[in-house]
C-alpha cells in the first residue's frame, strides 16, 4: 500500500514558512522512498495560494526571494501541488496563472483543488504535517 505525505501551507512568502513545506515534501520523496509507492502532496491555502502565481515579483513586492524555481523543482520531483480555488478566487488568481514546470521540460504544474478536495487527499494521507 502507497504511503502518503501531505503538507498544508497557510502562509505565503513573506515568511520562509512555503519555501520549509516544499522543502519538506521533496525530501521526503528522496528519502522515504523504499520498497515501496510513496506520494507526497503540498497544499496551499489561506494566503499561501499567493505562492502559486507564476511570474511574481517577490524581491520587488515583498523584499524576499521566491519559491517558484523551488515548486517547479518539487513537481519534477513527482511531488503533486495543489492551490485552494475558493481561496484563489479569493485572491483573484486564474487557473492559468498558477506555476508550471514547462520551461524546465516537465509537464506538470500546481491544480487547483477545491477545499473539500483537499480535505479528501489528506484524510487519506498517512503523514501530515501544517507550515
């Protein structure tokens, strides 16, 4: 049977909060993986939708550094990325502004989700972890 991380991330990159939780998810891709499936899953809600936008600023708006390269990084590594849709209307961000992992030859990128899909995933998620 797959065993599942999932990592929840409420805040956005002012903090260096994102940038651990995606960290997090990616090591333990590298390092948990045996014998067996593993998956590992970051959501982003609240204010942490923020992170998903492609093409932001961050050094110019918030005075920090990024975390796109570092989620593209993530979903070339199998790590699946969801964005909150009820908090991404929110916030006014479209589907198609969400980052992808297409300039690195990956074709994956962040899906929205809809909080109760969230909740779904992680109900079934073995390891859960909040950032």
């Amino acid at each position: 049977m797959a065993k599942k991380v999932f990592i929840l991330i409420k805040t956005n990159v002012k903090e260096e909060t994102p940038l651990l939780g995606v960290d997090h998810a990616m090591g333990a891709m590298a390092t948990l993986v045996g014998d067996e499936e593993f998956e590992a899953v970051v959501a982003f809600v609240g204010k942490g939708v923020l992170n998903c936008k492609k093409g932001q600023k961050f050094l110019e708006i918030y005075n920090a550094e990024g975390i796109e390269d570092v989620i593209k990084m993530a979903l070339g590594s199998d790590v699946k990325i969801y964005a909150c849709k009820e908090d991404m209307e929110k916030y006014k961000i479209k589907e198609e502004d969400l980052i992808d992992a297409k300039d690195i030859g990956v074709d994956a990128k962040v899906e929205a989700k809809s909080w109760k899909e969230i909740m779904d995933e992680m109900k079934k998620s073995d390891y859960i972890f909040f950032f």
